[in-house]
C-alpha cells in the first residue's frame, strides 16, 4: 500500500508528482517548468510542502505500524 514508506526513489518520485500537480494547477504547465521540476535534488524536494507532506503520512503510518498511538 505505501511502497514509498521505507524511503529511495518511490518516495521522491511521489513528491515530485505532487509538485508538478501543483505547478499545473497555479498554471506552470510549459516543458520548462516540468524540467525544472525533474532536475531538484532530495533535499530540494523533500524541502517543498508536498515533501514535508509525505514525511508526515510516512511517519504517522509507520509509528502506527510500531504500535505507537498518536493523539
């Protein structure tokens, strides 16, 4: 269900998708932006809302997993 929960590229590549859908959305729809969008770093990415997002579910899910209750 959550591949990208134990880390590498699935994890990336999800928040990268999520940041191109958002650029769509504010209107960045050209091949530059897209491009630009491939070429960020880890860091860059997990740094963008949509990479401190999936951190977030991917914690919360794998504290839950550990029998951790989060109130």
């Amino acid at each position: 269900m959550f591949d990208f929960m134990f880390g590498g590229k699935r994890k990336l590549e999800l928040i990268r998708e999520l940041l191109e859908q958002r650029m769509r959305e504010e209107g960045f729809d050209d091949m530059d932006s897209r491009l630009k969008v491939k070429e960020l770093g880890k860091v860059q990415l997990l740094g963008t809302p949509e990479g401190g997002i999936v951190t977030i579910v991917e914690t919360v899910v794998k504290s839950q997993r550990q029998g951790a209750l989060l109130s």
